[in-house]
C-alpha cells in the first residue's frame, strides 16, 4: 500500500550531508518526497511511496550519514500525494 509520512528528524542534521544523502537513499529505494532544512536545525522530510519502502527509509533516517547524530525522530502519517522524484529543498 502506497503511503505518505512527514519526520522531523533533530540533532546534529544539518551542515553534515544529511538532506543528500536522505535523497540518495530515498531514490534507491524508490521512494518520492523532499528533504529540507527547518529553521530550528532540524530537518523535514516528507516520503511518499509503498508502506516498506517508507518504514526502510525511517530506518534510515535514524542513522543517517556518517557525521550526522541524530536525537529524534518525529513520525506523523499525511493524506498521499503522488509525486515524481525525491528532491532537496
């Protein structure tokens, strides 16, 4: 089943590659939506795509890139959207 869900992911996510790498990984797996930075110092990424495709990149997003330290995950389902690609904002 295809879904879409918003993360507010805090910590150490900005300046550290985290919005490229969350796309990188959000295209192997086939997975549409945004990452962009948050004026607080998080970031927001919004994924549209099938239910493990979504909860694989969730995964993801716990670790992120190699500098990255994150603290928080903010987890909230939102009504689908069908888009085209991955994309930073």
């Amino acid at each position: 089943m295809n879904i879409c869900k918003r993360f507010i992911i805090s910590g150490r996510v900005q300046g550290v590659w985290y919005r490229g790498s969350t796309q990188q990984q959000a295209r192997r797996l086939g997975v549409k939506g945004y990452a962009r930075n948050l004026t607080d110092g998080s970031v927001e990424v919004m994924a549209c795509g099938p239910d493990e495709k979504i909860d694989e990149l969730r995964n993801w997003l716990q670790q992120g890139p190699s500098n990255a330290k994150v603290d928080a995950i903010m987890a909230e389902e939102i009504e689908f959207r069908d888009l085209n690609s991955f994309e930073t904002r």
